[in-house]
C-alpha cells in the first residue's frame, strides 16, 4: 500500500468514527463497482448519507474541499444510486444526501475534521 | 455571520449609481462566483479578490462565497467594484466590524499583491456616493486627493487590502508596501501663451475677445500661416475663470477619460481633435463602456476644429445637437449616458485646398469647384449657429515689425472679457440667459431692449436687399450687443452694428 493510500484509509477510519459518535450507522465502506468507489454510506433515521472523505497532510495544494467539485458530485450521485439499486432494502424509506468530511493534518488522528452537510 | 454587504459604485457616463455589494457564505464546496449583471473585467474580479487577500494574510473561507451585486439590472463594468467584493467576502466570516462596513462605500482595483490600483472615474462615483447620503468613502490611495475634492463625504486613502481591513476593525499585521502611483498624464498644458504674441492682427485679436465676451462660435478662414491656430489656442486665456460647479463637472469629465486630477482646474479646457475623428470619437461612444468624447471634455471650455472642411460632413453634423442642447445623450443596447456639452465652438479653415484664394500675392491653383465643394462642407444647419466669421490675411512685413508695441496682452483682453460679461449678465438677470450668445431672437427684436430703428438701419437695409436672413439678423445683434459690451456702452451704437455685419459677412462662401 502507497504512502497515500495509508492516510487515506486512515482517515476514512478516523471519518467513520466521528460519524457513528454524531449517530449514524455505517452501512457500507469501500464500496466499489468500476464506475468508481464510494469511501462510505451512513444512515441516520430518514437519512441514507453517501460521504467523501478527503485527507490532506496540510493545505498546500489547497484545501480538501476543492478537491470535491462538480464533477467528482455527479460521479457521487451516480454512484449512490448504484448502491441504492444495490441495496435496495436499506435505502428503502431513506432520503438521499452527499456530505463530505475533509481531515488535514499530518496525522488522521488528530487533523482538523470538518464535515459539510447536503452538498450542493 | 454569513452574509456582510457594503457599497460600491456603478457609473453611467456621469451618472453614477450605489450598488449594495452582498456576499454569503455557504456551507458547501469551496467556490467563488459573482452574480448581478458583471461584465468580464468585473468576472475576473474573483482571481484578482481570491489572490489579492492571500497576498494580504487574510485567507477568503473555504466555503462557497457568493458576491450579489444589486440591483442586478444596472449594468455593472470595469474593477473599481474590487475593493467592495473582497471587503464583503472577508467580512463573512465576522472579523470586520459589519456596521463600519454596511456604512463605507470602497471603490478600487485589486492587485494580485493586495495593493489598490486608481481607476478611472472615481470623482463622478465619490460624487454620486456623497450625493446618496453616504458619509465614508474609501479610495485608491492615488485617486485620495481627486475624491477629496468632493465635499460633504470623510474620504480615506488606502494602500492595500491590509489597511482596508484593518480600518474596518481587522486584526492584519502591517506591513510596509509602496503605494501604486497615479498615472502620468498625457495630456499638454497649453498654459503660457500669451495673446501679445500674435502679432499684427488686431481684427482677429479683436474678434476674438468678442467671442470670449459674449461666448459666440466663430469661424476663421485664412491662408496657412495667418495664426489662426495660435489664436484660437488663447482663447481660453481670455475667458472668465470656471466657478467651482463647472471645474469639479470638468474635472469629473477628465477623471472619467481615465487622466489624473488632483486639483480643480479653473482654466477652460481646449479641446482640438484632429479631422480624422470618428463620429464616437467627437461626440462619445462606445460599445458598453460609454466614453466622453471630445465635446464633453471641451464642456465649459473651448472646442476647436482646425482644418474644418476635411471633417466628414456626418461627423460635423454630430455637433448640431449638442450645440442645442448643451449636453449629449448617447444611448447603446441596454444603456444611455449623458454628458455635459455645452463648449464654445471654433472653427477654422483654409479658403480653399491650396490655401491660397483670395489671398494677396499669391494664386490659387484650385478648380471653381474644388473651393465650392472644399467650403460647401460647412453650409447647413452647422453654421446657422455661427455668430463670428473671420477672414484672416497673411501678416504683411510691415504690420510685423511696426505692431508689437501696443500688442493686447492676455491679461488686459481676459479683464475686458470680465467686464464684458459681468455687464451683460446685468442686462439680462431678469432673462433665463446670462451670455449674449444664448438670448433669444424674438428678445432681441421685440424685447424690452429691442434697438431704436434709426441704429439698426445698416442691417435692416441688408435684410431688405436679401443679403441677409433673419437668423443671421439675430445673429448680427447679438455680437453687436457683445461689441457694445466691450466699449462699455448701454446699448450698441450704429458702429457697434456696423461691426457686427462685417464680422458676420466678413467670409464670402
């Protein structure tokens, strides 16, 4: 596994952590077809929560978010009705929603998390 | 706090309009769009905003900003709406004080260091801005001293992003930056030439402190070399000095042609474009950016047009509504400007291409209907409201060594002018006119001032016999009321209108 790869699961680790702490349940990690992969699909009530989680040792090469533009959402939408057709009994009754966690910091463990609710 | 809103400025020819400049910051990727109507170096705003603020140590948010120009409909151009958007966007996230912000209006370019650049028309905006009620204003630190020639409104100089921000309650360390200098000016000062140097042509001399008296257009036809151009380049060194109203429009006009001011100027303008000038290029134009022409740069001062009859005759023709009106109304797809015009109008020509008719000495190699056709661009509707014409002779080798003794010095002909004027504003404060050259016909024949049949007698022989029309009659009377003015007496005298109808018949066209 690539340097990257490690702070990426690492952080995807430390992301689904502080989503069960707010309450939700992970269904699904990793989820990948060849369209592409989803890092992971929480619920919470009403709510099935399709979420990007973005790591970055510092913002140098600008801040996590930037790096969820347009393009990588359609690519999210898609793929989260893939899952859904995947899926069909736990997003049954479940609104769909894309969030995305951004961590950045050296280490996953303790980088600065911020979560954006309903992107847009 | 997610939204903070300011105020900047749109301007329309000079007119300018408060526009609220309203940023929001959302909770989603980041992103930074401009809406309500930007044109495209308004659109760049965003690149110049986004690295402007890095340079300055105050980092835009990393969510979605959205800046809302309004109201959306007014057409919105140039960069000078910069300052505002960065202002705005930073104080989303609450490190400014709201209050200080929502009551200062920002005008200026961005930048990519942070500093503030001067942008062109920032007198109209600091005037439209004090005309709206604002009370703060904070400029270019090269444009401060032309905003603050605006009264009624605290007008604060700026270097960078920085001092903005930190004027607003920011906590930005200070650093030393070189403020943007204003831009040289290209324009040339026609400041000392005196009216003594022309030499031996007292008529003209005469002729031409008449015009300034009574604020007649006038036509000079002569040979190369008679000084016509050295003339009409005195002018406005014989007319009364601007009072504040005019300098701070003339002012505003020169700001908005993109010169530097920073002090007003009480001498009327000249303005002579070359007879290769565009129609745009005259009367103002432009295809969304409304710029002023020659005419309005010459409001309250003096347009001259040399070598008149190589004008296109549209271009020419331009000039009649203007000179009407005393302003241009100049309308393109979505948007009208209007502009001050009201200048003085001279012209000059040559008597024909070669230059040479009727001059002494020399002869004319022109064809009959190369000089018809060289003078017919002038007839018309345009020289109806011609009240001097002048023919010029070549200065003789006598009048050039006997004359410059008692040569009219600008200063003596300038206090002719004053006392001219201020007689003829006295006669008229009961009329809407204070200059001769704007009194109506119909008041001078039948007005309270209407002149005895017994002085009037030369031009009303003329009118008789047909060689003069009833718009020239009038025309005749006003210089001759300007001739009376100048010799001091109440009323013109026969001489005074013998005068006028030599001045007014002086060219055979």
């Amino acid at each position: 596994m690539a340097a990257k790869d490690v702070l990426g699961r690492a952080g995807e680790d430390r992301a689904a952590r502080y989503l069960e702490a707010s309450g939700y349940v992970v269904l699904d990690r990793n989820w990948r077809i060849r369209d592409g992969e989803l890092d992971l699909v929480v619920a919470r009530a009403g709510e099935l929560v399709v979420v990007e989680v973005k790591t970055r040792r510092g913002d140098g090469f600008g801040h996590p978010f930037e790096a969820v533009d347009d393009r990588k959402q359609r690519r999210m939408w898609r793929l989260a009705i893939a899952w859904i057709a995947a899926h069909p009994d736990e997003a049954q009754g479940r609104r769909l929603r894309l969030d995305a966690v951004a961590l950045t910091g050296p280490d996953p463990a303790t980088a600065v998390l911020e979560h954006l609710e309903d992107l847009r | 706090m997610t939204t903070a809103r300011t105020w900047a400025i749109a301007l329309t020819g000079l007119d300018g309009d408060l526009v609220e400049v309203e940023a929001d910051l959302s909770n989603q990727t980041p992103e930074f769009r401009i809406i309500g109507l930007p044109d495209k170096a308004l659109g760049e705003a965003v690149q110049r905003v986004h690295n402007a603020s890095a340079n300055c140590g105050l980092a835009l948010p990393r969510r979605r900003l959205t800046v809302n120009l309004s109201p959306a409909s007014v057409p919105k151009h140039g960069s000078g709406f910069d300052v505002a958007i960065a202002i705005a966007s930073l104080a989303t996230q609450g490190r400014m004080d709201a209050d200080s912000i929502a009551q200062t209006v920002h005008i200026g370019e961005l930048g990519l260091d942070g500093r503030l650049r001067p942008v062109p028309g920032v007198l109209p905006a600091v005037m439209a801005a004090a005309r709206e009620g604002k009370r703060r204003v904070i400029v270019p630190h090269a444009n401060a001293a032309e905003a603050s020639l605006v009264e009624g409104i605290e007008v604060v100089g700026a270097v960078s992003l920085a001092d903005v921000a930190r004027w607003h309650g920011a906590d930005v360390e200070e650093r030393r930056l070189d403020p943007v200098p204003a831009p040289a000016s290209v324009r040339e000062q026609h400041g000392d030439a005196d009216l003594a140097d022309v030499i031996g042509q007292r008529d003209a001399v005469e002729a031409l402190i008449a015009a300034a008296a009574g604020g007649h257009h006038m036509l000079m036809s002569g040979p190369p070399g008679a000084g016509k151009t050295m003339l009409a380049n005195r002018l406005p060194g014989i007319l009364p000095a601007l009072d504040d109203a005019a300098a701070l429009e003339v002012a505003a006009i020169r700001s908005l042609s993109g010169d530097p001011v920073s002090s007003l100027v009480r001498r009327p303008p000249l303005e002579a474009p070359h007879h290769s000038a565009s129609i745009a290029a005259l009367v103002g134009g432009g295809s969304r950016v409304l710029r002023p022409g020659a005419i309005a740069r010459a409001t309250h001062g003096v347009l001259f047009l040399d070598e008149v009859g190589e004008f296109p005759p549209s271009v020419l023709d331009a000039l009649r509504q203007p000179l009407e009106k005393g302003a241009i109304t100049i309308h393109r797809a979505g948007v009208a400007a209007s502009f001050p015009a009201s200048f003085q109008l001279i012209l000059a020509t040559n008597p024909c291409p070669c230059g040479n008719y009727g001059v002494r000495g020399a002869s004319c190699i022109c064809p009959p209907m190369a000089i018809r056709r060289y003078l017919g661009k002038l007839s018309g509707p345009l020289l109806d409201r011609v009240d001097i014409e002048l023919g010029l002779a070549r200065v003789s080798v006598a009048h050039a060594a006997d004359l410059t003794v008692d040569a009219v010095t600008t200063d003596a002909a300038a206090a002719r002018v004053a006392e001219a004027r201020a007689r003829a504003a006295h006669r008229l404060c009961d009329t809407p006119w204070r200059i001769n050259a704007r009194v109506s016909g119909p008041w001078l024949r039948e007005g309270p001032l209407a002149l005895a049949p017994v002085v009037r007698r030369p031009i009303d022989a003329a009118l008789q016999r047909g060689s003069l029309t009833l718009r020239g009659y009038d025309r005749v009377l006003r210089v001759a009321w300007t001739l009376g003015d100048l010799a001091g007496r109440a009323s013109p005298s026969m001489h005074d209108i013998g005068r006028a109808l030599f001045m007014k018949k002086g060219i055979t066209i």
